[in-house]
C-alpha cells in the first residue's frame, strides 16, 4: 500500500458505484447480444430500407472458408476474424463477428434479442437512476463539462503529451475527464438508445420523425452501430486510464467507495 | 505487477464470459426472467399507430423473399396446378358465422392498397405496394363472438419437420387498420414465394407476424393449446409474440 499522506475521502456513493457496475455488465451483454443480432443481417446501410448501393459496411463471406470485410466499398480479406469464423459449434462458417464474442456464444438470435431488449431497459433505468440522485445530490455539477472548462481543454491534453509540466487547476474530474463524461452519458448514451428505439417498428408508427430524423431504419441501425463502437473507445481509454493511474486506488474506490488522494 | 494482474484477470472474466452466457441461454426459467420485458415493451409501445405510407418509386420492384420460401408440398402444388380455383380461406372458431371464401370473393371485397415497409427480426428493410382486403373487413363478416381473443392464421407451409407456419394478433392487432390479408404485392397477384394467394400484412410489427399461405383463419380465446403454445411458429423457438420491436 501506498503511504497514506492524506486522509481518505468518501468519493463515490452507493448509488453511483451501483449503476457504475451495473453498466459494466449491461454494456458487455449488449454488445455482445447486439453482435449476434447484427450477424443475422451482416449489412449497414445509410438508408431507410435496405439499399446495397447506399451500403457502408458489410460483413460475408463469398467463398467456403473466405471471410471478407467492405468498408465504403473497399473490400478486405478478414478470414478468421471477421465473415469466415468461429461458429461456437466446434468449427469455423460464414458468420459475420465470431461466436466467442456474440451472446449467446452460437447462432441464436432469438436469445441474443431477448438478451439485448433485457439489458437496454436495465442500462436504461440504471442511467435514470443514477441521472436523479446525482441531480439531486448535486454531484452532476462536478462532472458536466461547462463552458469555463472550454479553455482548460487543451492545456490538460498538453500535459498528457507532457508539452506542459503542470494541469491547469481543476476539481474532482479534469476537463477532459468531463468533456468525455458528459460526451459519454448525455450524448453518445442517450443516442444509442434512441437509435435503438427507432428501429422498431412499433415505435417507427407512434413515432415515425424520429426514424426519418436518422435517416431512416437502416440508418438508425447504423447510428447505432457507430455509438456502439463509441462506447467501446469510451472503454478501453478509460480502462487505461483506471490501469495507469493508480488501479488499486481506482478500483477499491468505485467498490468501497474510498479514494486515496496522493 | 498489479496492473499485469487486472489486465490478466479483465481478459479471463471476458473469456469466461461466452461459456456463461451461452449456458445461461440454454436455461429456460432464465430466458423466461430475459423475456419479461416483452409485456413491458407491448404495454409501452403496442400497435396504437400508423405506419409510415411510401410513395410510389420507394417501392421495391424485387421484393425480398422473407421465411421460407414456395412450399413443396403435394397439397399445395395442386392449388397452384389450378391457380387457386380450388382454394377457400377458412374462417372459423369464436365467430357466428364461420365461411369459406374463395379467392374471386376476397376479391370482389372493398380493397386497400398501403405501401409500407417491412422489417424482418433479422435486421432488413424492404418497402413493398400491398393491395388486399382489411382483416377487420374479414372480421365484420363473420362477427367474432365475445370469447374471441386472438386471431390464429394457420398456414400451408411447414418447416420439414412437419411443423407448420402459424401466427396470431389479439383483437386490438387484428382491427388496426393496416392489418391486411394481402393479395397483391406491386401490382400482381402474390407469387408462391410471396405466400400465394393470401397473406398476412402487418406492417407495425416484425415480418414474421405477416404469416405466408393463409389456409384458414381460426378466432380463438387461447392459442394455449396450438402447436408449442406460444401464439406462433417463431414464438415457440423463442421469438417475442409481440414482434413491434
């Protein structure tokens, strides 16, 4: 253990540790299950109904144990990894991502459904949840970027590339942290779930402007795609961040609740 | 030493991962936990609205073949030998007065023409021009009976297992108007690989709810006791009977 040269500070509540964790579990299961929906259509189109010539990307496979990959038109040879792979069965088929990382782990996009509509409206009240009693304890303001972080951004990234010796004077988060914090939880967050939303064609007839709004269902299906991988670069940077900054620290204070100051 | 531990120990819980889930996936009591959300989802969102109508040059002139595709039956190769002539849409059960209706006098009921999409559960859209009678027109023929709770539409194809395609709304899904017993798909008659002569059009849910090969029309109370007893082919595998998401 480090020297305690400050006294520990109760930094995280139950509720924000709670929903912390919880979205952990619910961000893996949906993609995961939301893997296994995609590779029952392979495609994504910026388009409302399907349309090749408006296709962005597609996953397939042209030939017995080929896998291929087309981003934009440009075609790539992905045997292994993507379009030609394992097909959780003991062997190898034309499946767009790999059974080891789609729920469940084979072709089943029954289950990888009701896994996904489960966990979205778990990942949906867990944020509500969490958005009210950070409002109410008045916790939110820490984390929301405001305008006078605006000027403080550049100067945090330059001391990360180590351009400057010193952060510019900040709170409990950096600029940074609340720029993506705030990008993460009121943009990319709330995105993923309506675009969720739009696909369903239920919703599509109460509210169809918000399907033409994306650019049509297909459209939707991409959006939601791309905050899909949003959250996965939100992820693995923060995962870094939590390694290289202290991990023990880190993790017992949004287990516990303690953080350490150094 | 402890960050190649976390780093170690995140890659073995992911890894652990898949088994677990697709364990959990086999588990009945917890898929059934999974599905709960599926009254949720009916309650909040149900079939109230209308689906978007498209224009004209939206539609696709080759419509994509959703399900199984022409049956290869003996039964149904005789119907399409005659070009249907021999063919009765049977509509029975909860009503008082059950009828067989030949395809000229579905034919000679008011029509409607709706071009609207379709978005099959595997993620694709296509926008067809759908010309047929109105389930509810149907419905006003034979006058459902007050038990009358679901409307059960029995179809011509199987799956090769002997299991053959059916699918059912409730009273509400059934008398929304653009529920439709399509006859025509873009201007011509249905063709077999698009459920000739009758299929089913319900554009505010999911394609597998507009059943192809209509055979016979069943209003029933409870489709407890037909087949896997979960109101339809797909939903005893595991698919939602509420298909609007």
């Amino acid at each position: 253990m480090k020297d305690a040269r400050r006294p520990a500070i109760y930094r995280y509540a139950f509720l924000t540790r709670a929903s912390h964790w919880l979205w952990v579990l619910a961000l893996f299961i949906l993609v995961g299950s939301g893997l296994q929906i995609f590779n029952a259509s392979p495609n994504l189109d910026a388009s409302d109904k399907s349309d090749p010539a408006r296709r962005v990307l597609a996953i397939g496979s042209p030939a017995e144990g080929v896998g291929t990959t087309t981003i934009f038109g440009r075609t790539f040879v992905t045997t292994g990894w993507l379009g030609w792979t394992n097909d959780g069965m003991g062997s190898r088929g034309a499946h767009a991502f790999p059974a080891t990382i789609t729920i469940p782990g084979f072709k089943d996009l029954a289950g990888g459904r009701r896994w996904h509509l489960f966990f979205a409206w778990v990942a949906a009240l867990c944020w509500l949840a969490w958005l009210v009693s950070a409002a109410i304890k008045g916790s939110l303001r820490e984390m929301v970027l405001r305008p006078s972080d605006v000027p403080k951004l550049w100067p945090m990234q330059a001391y990360y590339l180590k351009l400057r010796k010193t952060p510019p004077p900040y709170g409990i988060y950096n600029p940074l942290q609340k720029a993506s914090y705030t990008a993460v939880l009121f943009v990319i967050a709330p995105l993923v779930v309506v675009t969720g939303l739009a696909l369903s064609p239920g919703i599509d007839a109460i509210a169809n402007p918000l399907t033409v709004l994306f650019g049509g269902r297909q459209f939707a299906r991409l959006w939601h795609f791309a905050g899909m991988l949003v959250l996965l670069i939100f992820f693995a940077v923060h995962t870094f961040q939590v390694a290289t900054q202290g991990v023990v620290n880190q993790m017992r204070s949004m287990i516990t609740g303690w953080y350490q100051p150094q | 030493m402890r960050r190649r531990l976390f780093i170690a120990s995140s890659v073995s819980a992911l890894a652990g991962c898949g088994p677990l889930s697709s364990g959990l996936s086999q588990n009945e009591q917890f898929m059934r936990v999974l599905g709960s959300v599926e009254g949720l989802n009916h309650r909040l969102i149900g079939t109230r609205g209308l689906a978007r109508g498209y224009r004209e040059r939206d539609v696709d002139r080759v419509f994509r073949v959703n399900g199984f595709a022409t049956p290869s039956d003996a039964a149904y190769a005789r119907l399409l030998a005659d070009r249907f002539e021999s063919y009765r849409l049977v509509v029975e059960g909860a009503v008082e007065r059950p009828r067989a209706f030949t395809l000229s006098q579905l034919r000679r009921m008011p029509q409607q023409t709706q071009i609207t999409r379709h978005d099959c559960v595997e993620g694709w859209s296509a926008i067809g021009k759908w010309s047929g009678v109105r389930l509810d027109d149907l419905l006003g023929a034979v006058g459902p009976r007050d038990d009358a709770r679901y409307v059960v539409f029995r179809c011509m194809d199987n799956d090769g297992a002997g299991n053959l395609y059916y699918e059912s709304l409730d009273m509400h899904q059934a008398h929304h108007p653009q529920a439709l017993l399509a006859l025509r798909l873009n201007d011509a008659p249905l063709d077999p690989d698009h459920g000739a002569p009758v299929r089913l059009r319900v554009p505010t849910q999911l394609g597998y709810k507009s059943a192809k090969w209509i055979a016979r029309i069943e209003v029933v109370g409870s489709f407890a006791r037909i087949a896997g007893g979960h109101g339809g082919y797909w939903e005893d595998q595991g698919y939602e009977w509420y298909a609007g998401i």
